[in-house]
C-alpha cells in the first residue's frame, strides 16, 4: 500500500500559467457564488458551494502532465492520462463525502458559535474524507487478494 | 468592490498537487475552499441565518459532486473521454441532481 507523503517536485510539473488558471478559476467560483446568492438567493447560491470548477481545472491538468510525462518517455501517454485524471476523479468522489460532511455540521452549530462551526466542519471534511479513502483502499486490497486466490485456484483446479 | 477581490482572492487557494497518492491528493479536489470563502463572507455580511441556508442547500450541491465525479470517473475509464471533454459533460449532471435535490425535497435540502 503506497503511503501517503508530500510531493514538491510535482510542483515543478506545471507550469506558472496553469496555477494561475486553477487560482483564477477558485477566485471565479466563488465570486459567482456570492452574485447567484445576492440575485436568487441565499439558497440557490448555496448550491455553488459545491460547484466542481476547481476540480474541472485540476482533472485536466493532471491529464496533461501525465502525457507530458510519458511523451518525454517516448510514449503518446493518452490514455495513462486519462486513468490519472480517473484516479483523482474517484479521490474527489470521497471528498465530496467529507464536503456533505462539512455542510451538515455547519449547518448544525452555526447557530451556537460561528468560530465552533469553521472549525467543526473543516475537521468534519478532512476527517470524513480521509476515512472514506481509508475504507476504499482496504476494501479494494481485500477485494483484489480475494480475485487473486479466486483466479489461483481455478487455475489448479483445472491443472 | 472590495467583497469581490477578497471572495477571488480565498477562493483561489490550490493545496492537493503537493500530495501522493494520486487518489489521496483527489481527495482536495472537492475540498470546501469556495465555501470557506463564501460562509466567511456571508456570516459577516448577512449574518448566521443567511450561511445556515446556504449550507443547508450546499448538502444537496455536495450530493451531486459524489455523483459528477463518479461520472467523471466513468467516462474517462469507460468511454475514454478527454478529461476536460468528460469534466465539462459531466457539469450537465451536477446540475441535474443538484437542482433535482433542491427540488425534491422542497427547497429544505
């Protein structure tokens, strides 16, 4: 099972435009929340909370250092990049767990202390996503050693 | 003026390129930093009610994320789809359940 570990040299993967791109694109979703809130609507504009413009950003971008990658390996890498960007997809998938997370307890202890809430539903979010990743890699790692001995033992059987 | 810097400037933040695994580093791909910024924002501006409502209608936005990136995840494993063609696709999705959850339920998400 691969650790978890902090990558910087990942950093120097992209380029400065592309972080701009992401930031740019971060700083936009958020100012379009505040303008559907302000023109629909608290509620409506809550629902952007959770709009996935960052990550539409990020998938492409993983994308295309992967090819980047592979090209200057000799390879064309278009459907590595593809999976990569289907590995984070799926990462995102859990950490969209955590963010109902986070939006449950906010919504829940906003009312008693503001601060409690921030912080609350930051741990909520980091918590529940992590766990979430947690259980999907044991249950993946179970689930391939099961199809391994499966596989293994169908293979004696028909020796 | 002024709201709008500050909301673009929070909302930017990137974290989840520094982290390994691939998966793990997926993870901040949905991290609530747009939401941070906007519920900052909107306690200071319109009060606590007003960020509770928002966050009540962000259950059934964060619901939809679960679901566009396993869509995602699907076309680019399945149909083979560049990621910004199954990224943007996908958005259709997003919208679909996010506003059918509102709808179902309501507006009390």
């Amino acid at each position: 099972m691969t650790p978890i570990r902090f990558s910087p040299s990942s950093l120097k993967e992209g380029r400065w435009y592309e972080y701009l791109i992401r930031f740019a694109l971060g700083g936009a979703a958020t100012v379009f929340t505040g303008l559907v809130s302000s023109r629909y609507g608290a509620f409506i504009g809550g629902l952007f909370l959770a709009l996935p413009a960052i990550f539409c950003a990020s998938a492409t971008l993983i994308e295309k250092h992967e090819i980047r990658r592979k090209r200057e390996a000799g390879l064309t890498g278009g459907r590595r990049g593809q999976l990569a960007a289907a590995v984070d997809s799926a990462g995102a998938a859990l950490g969209a767990i955590g963010m109902l997370a986070f939006a449950i307890v906010f919504s829940l202890t906003a009312e008693t202390s503001v601060a409690t809430a921030f912080t609350g539903a930051s741990c909520a979010w980091l918590a529940v996503s992590i766990a979430a990743w947690h259980l999907r890699r044991k249950t993946r790692s179970v689930w391939r050693v099961r199809t391994e001995q499966g596989s293994g033992s169908e293979i004696r059987r028909s020796r | 003026m002024t709201e709008y810097v500050i909301r673009f400037l929070v909302g930017g933040a990137v974290l989840g390129d520094l982290l390994r695994p691939k998966s793990f580093a997926g993870l901040f791909g949905a991290a609530p930093s747009v939401a941070l910024a906007t519920l900052g924002i909107a306690v200071y501006q319109h009060g606590v009610d007003y960020a509770v409502s928002q966050t009540q209608a962000m259950i059934a936005g964060a619901i939809a994320l679960a679901v566009y990136s396993v869509v995602v995840c699907h076309l680019l494993v399945r149909a083979k789809l560049r990621a910004v063609t199954a990224t943007l696709l996908s958005l259709i999705v997003w919208v679909m359940v996010a506003f059918g959850l509102l709808m179902f339920t309501g507006g009390q998400a």
